[in-house]
C-alpha cells in the first residue's frame, strides 16, 4: 500500500512540476515575442504572427 501511494504522490507531483514548466515556458514566450499591440487575435492575425 506504501508503494502505491508514493507512485501516486510521484505522479501528480509530476503533473504539477509539468504545469509550472509549461506556464514558465508560455509566459517567457510572450515576453520575448509578444503580440503587436492593438492585435485582436483572431486565427489570421495569430498565423501571420507565427
């Protein structure tokens, strides 16, 4: 039973580190290439952007 709740406590402990390394990631990217202002960000504007 000990086992099991370490692999589950491992497991969202995982979860959790992989969130924050996407949000880390997601806001460094705004920051170094941000929207042009006044930008409404529809599909075209966001794949004349990428």
């Amino acid at each position: 039973m000990k086992t099991v709740l370490r692999t589950v406590a491992a497991i969202v402990a995982g979860t959790f580190v992989l969130f924050a390394l996407i949000v880390a990631v997601e806001l460094f990217s705004a920051v170094v290439h941000p929207l042009p202002e006044g930008s409404v960000a529809t599909k075209e504007e966001i794949c004349r952007h990428v």
